[in-house]
C-alpha cells in the first residue's frame, strides 16, 4: 500500500510540473466544446397519446363458437406498418420532408432519420395508451408528422385485411366439406349395399356361435319330443295290439300329464331360445325343469311297471276307435318333428358349411363401418369448422376488432426539448479537465525528473548517500506563493467560465450557428 502510495505520489508531482500547460489545454477544449453546444441547434418534440381499444362486448358472447381476432397482435402489426418504409416514405411526402431530397441517397438518409426520431411506444401502466413521438428542429414540422401519423392509425383497417385469410380458410373448408361429403355419401352407399346382398351374414343378435348352440339346443328338444311322441305311438300300438285286455304303464293318467309339461316345457324352451342366447337364465330353468320332468316320468314308469296294480284303469272314451285316433295324431306328430328335425340339422349343416364366409364378411362389414366412422368423424368435423370460420368472418365483417380514441392532439411545441446544453456543457468542462491532466502526465513521461533518493535508486540501482534540499531566498519563496495564488485563480475560472457559459447561452445559440454559416449579424 505504501508502495502504490508513493508511486501516486510521484505521478502527481510529475504532473504538477506541467500544470499551466494542463490548464490551457482545459481552457481550450473548455471553450470549443462549449462553442459547440451553442452550435446545436435547438430540437422540438411534438407528442400525442391515442388510446386503442382491443376489447369488444361480444367477445364473451362468442368464446369457443367463433375464432376472435388477437387485438394484441393487431396492435403490434399496426404499429409495425406505421413505422414501415412505404408509410414514412408517405409522411415525408405529406409534410413536405421528401423536396429536401433530390437523390435516391438523400431519400433513404430522410427514411432513416424518420425511423430514428419516430417513435411508438405503450405509455404507462395502461396496456392500450399509445404515445407518439417525434422530434424536429422546426416545432411546426414535429406537430404535422405526429398528425400525419394518426391519420394513418385511425384510417388503417386491419380488419378488413384479415378479412382476406378468413375468407380464403371459409373457401377451402367449404371445398374439402363437399369433397368428403361426398366421400361420405360413397362409404354409406357400399356399406348399404354390402349389408342387403350379405344380410343372411349380418351379425344381428347373436353371433356364429351362438347360433349355433341356440340350434343344437332346438335338435335336441325336437329329438326329446320326437321320442316321446314315438314311445306314446309304440304304447298305443302295443294297447290296440293286446285288445285292451290290459293297460301299459306308459298310458296312465299320470304319464300323460307327464308328457303333457313335457311338451310344454320343450314348446317355451323353443320360444326362449329365439329371443335369448342358451345362457340366459330363463333358458337354463326351463332346461332344468325338462331334465325334472323326464327324471319324474321315467320314475313313474319305473314303478307302474313293478306295481301293476297301481295302475287306473282309462276312461270309457278309450275306446278301440279312440286308439286309433290316437294312433294317427301321434304318427303325424312324429312326422312333423322329423321333418323338423331335418330341417334344424339341414340349418345347422348349411350354418357351419357357411362359416368361413360368414367369417369374411364380418370382417369386411367391419372395415366397411370403420372407413364409414373415420369419413363420418372427418366431415363433422369439418362442417364444424366451417361453421366457426364463416362465424367469425360475419363477427370480423360487421364490427371493428380496433377502436382509436385520441386523448391528448399533437400540438406545435413552444419551447424547444433538447439537446440538454447544460449537462452537454459541463460534460464539456470534464473532459476538458481530464484531456489537460492526461497531456500534462504524457509530457511527465516525455521528460521524466526523480522526485525523490528512492525513485533515483530505483533508477540507477545505484545507492545514494544523500540528497541536498533546495533552500529558497525569502523572495523566491513569495514569488512561489504568487505564482500558486495565480494558478488557482486561474483553476477557479474555469468553473467561472462554465457558469458564464451557461448564462450565454441565449445568446450563443443564435450567435455561434451564424458564424458558423458566415452570417454575422
């Protein structure tokens, strides 16, 4: 620390040895920057605050049934096309900018300057204040851009120019609505015809197996009635053949009976199995009682048969001709169970010789709905879509997503804005200070002197013994106070020079721009 500390020390001595140099050299960056602050001629801004509405009172009523306009980025595009070149290039052309350029050159410098001097920007903690700004040298010519401005902001219509993509969206969503509406009139039309020429292959209630178990179900009742109505036909034969001097267990009254809910039973079971698959709970009741009821009959005649005495004698009306009656309506029954018979196995045969191709057209049937439900799906949604879009080009056409409402007018500025001579002016006079001690270190590093025995040691690298300090005569030493007094009150100019600087400048901002263009006045 002691080290850097004398190190400075040196520095400022070295310096110290130049200072009237320094001082001038202040004294005259001093006045040429503050000459040309003067020069600077005088900037007006002109300033006007527009509100844009992007809310509307319909926007709730319409959420999620029409695709609203984004305002924020209606706002950001308008603003963007404000500051467009065309745009300026037609401000300048409004307020007269574009005479003062005669070159293509010129007409871009005079764009630029434009981009660089407009300026809009959101005002405050209201996202929808806008303020415009521009500045000019001429307060008459900042008013009439910040106008020209928002004639272009209130005139521009964004909305009429989104109108254009929704209208092409409305004409490519109408095309592809008809194009798979009619895709979807196709799929429906081979779906239908598939179903009408395969329809003995249609999966209705029941599908292949269940068919199937419902027909076995049904051979097997009609084998169970077919053979009772054979064993009925076997007793009445063998009742006519011993000439009634007997009675056979089978005919009893309680056989018939018997036999009777048998029939009934088989007869219910036939008409549940053509509503209801075999594992219905109805159908296996029924199924259940069946097996019950034969169980009870073949008991029966189990024990007629060991106990003959048991058994009643018939009625009168059994007679030889009633037999025979008997006889006949039996071997009908059993003629019409064959031929039902054969036809149920004839089914059955046909229904697993057509399995395979029953199979086939399941599976088509299937992708057929699929093509017919993925087409279907496609078009509402469409049609949706379509409905949203043209929704929103009547919301689009008939109301305005931007409404611009001036709050405060541009008006012709009565007192310049800039530039900010006092702050340029004392700028000026530091760095006038800073340039004076930067040369006056420089000519210390140019002719260097040893301010003190350590600095020549370290010079030389040679010890010194000793050092004389230099005596002064009493009229030296006033003469070094004067000098000193008169530094500093040439030091405390400066600020004195700033302070009358500033208290010219209404004079020099008129004075020094006409010296400069060799206008004296």
């Amino acid at each position: 620390m002691q080290e850097i500390l004398s190190l400075v020390l040196g520095q400022l001595r070295n310096i110290w040895r130049f200072r009237w140099i320094a001082l001038g050299i202040a004294w005259i960056i001093a006045i040429v920057g503050w000459l040309y602050v003067y020069s600077l001629p005088d900037q007006y801004s002109s300033s006007a605050r527009v509100h844009i509405d992007t809310k509307s009172a319909i926007d709730p009523l319409l959420h999620g049934m029409a695709v609203m306009p984004n305002a924020d980025q209606q706002v950001s595009l308008l603003i963007r096309t404000v500051l467009s070149r065309p745009h300026l290039r037609d401000i300048a052309r409004a307020t007269g900018l574009d005479l003062r350029a005669t070159t293509p050159e010129q007409e871009q410098a005079l764009i630029q300057g434009l981009q660089n001097r407009l300026t809009l920007s959101n005002s405050g903690g209201d996202a929808n204040l806008y303020t415009i700004t521009y500045t000019s040298s001429k307060p008459t010519l900042a008013q009439s851009v910040v106008q020209q401005v928002m004639s272009i902001m209130t005139t521009m219509n964004l909305s009429n120019s989104n109108g254009g993509d929704t209208t092409q969206a409305v004409a490519f969503l109408a095309h592809e609505v008809d194009k798979y509406k009619q895709k979807l009139n196709e799929t429906e039309q081979q779906l239908s015809t598939f179903k009408k020429s395969h329809a003995q292959m249609m999966p209705g209630a029941n599908d292949y197996v269940t068919q199937v178990q419902r027909i076995h179900a049904k051979i097997g009742s009609i084998q169970d009635q077919l053979a009772a109505a054979r064993n009925r036909k076997a007793n009445i034969a063998a009742n006519m053949g011993s000439g009634g001097s007997s009675v056979p267990p089978a005919q009893s009254q309680q056989v018939q009976r018997l036999d009777d809910q048998i029939n009934g039973a088989q007869q219910k079971l036939s008409q549940l199995l053509t509503r209801y698959t075999p594992r219905h709970p109805d159908v296996i009741d029924t199924k259940h009682r069946i097996a019950n009821l034969k169980q009870r009959r073949s008991e029966m005649l189990a024990r007629l048969s060991a106990h003959p005495e048991e058994i009643q004698a018939p009625a009168a009306a059994s007679s030889g001709g009633g037999r025979a009656a008997r006889l006949s309506q039996a071997k009908i029954q059993i003629s019409a169970l064959e031929s039902s018979l054969q036809r149920k196995e004839q089914q059955l045969q046909e229904l697993q010789d057509n399995a395979d191709s029953m199979n086939d057209a399941q599976a088509q049937l299937a992708q057929l709905s699929r093509n017919y439900a993925v087409t279907r799906d496609q078009y509402q949604q469409l049609l949706s879509r379509l409905y949203s879009a043209r929704l929103s080009t009547d919301v689009q056409n008939s109301s305005e997503a931007l409404q611009f409402r001036v709050i405060d007018p541009p008006e012709v500025p009565a007192e310049p804005s800039g530039p900010k001579r006092m702050i340029l002016m004392a700028m000026a006079l530091i760095g006038a200070l800073v340039a004076g001690l930067a040369f006056a270190w420089f000519l210390a590093q140019l002719r260097p002197v040893f301010s003190s025995r350590r600095d020549l040691t370290d010079a030389t690298g040679v010890p010194v013994i000793g050092s004389v300090s230099l005596a002064l005569s009493p009229a030296q030493r006033a003469n070094r106070r004067r000098s000193m007094l008169v530094f500093f009150v040439c030091c405390a100019s400066l600020p004195i020079g700033f302070a009358v600087a500033l208290a010219l400048v209404p004079i020099g901002v008129h004075w020094v721009p006409n010296i400069v263009s060799g206008q004296v006045l």
